[in-house]
C-alpha cells in the first residue's frame, strides 16, 4: 500500500471509530447509518488495496 493509502485508510477508520463512540455517548439513531457506512467503506478499501496488492 501506498502512504496515501494507508493515510486514507487510518482516516476512515478514525472517523468510523469517532462515530461509534457518538453512538455510544449520544444519539444512536443519528450516528449509526454513518458509522457503519465509513466501516465498510474502510473494509471495501483495505480489499480493494489488497486484491491489487496481490497481482
């Protein structure tokens, strides 16, 4: 991966974990759908990385 990628990367899952502790202390309704959505755009992104690692 490059640096930019896995800057990207720590991003998403920084703001996904500051979501989830939203969720936590506030308005789950709110910051769910959020939370999740940057979750899986952080997963989709680390296989993406990976599957073109790999070739």
């Amino acid at each position: 991966m490059t640096d930019e990628t896995e800057s990207q990367i720590e991003h998403h899952l920084r703001e996904a974990l500051r979501h989830l502790n939203e969720a936590q202390d506030g308005d789950l309704r709110k910051t769910n759908a959020i939370a999740l959505e940057q979750v899986s755009n952080t997963v989709s992104m680390v296989l993406r990385e990976h599957s073109e690692d790999g070739e």
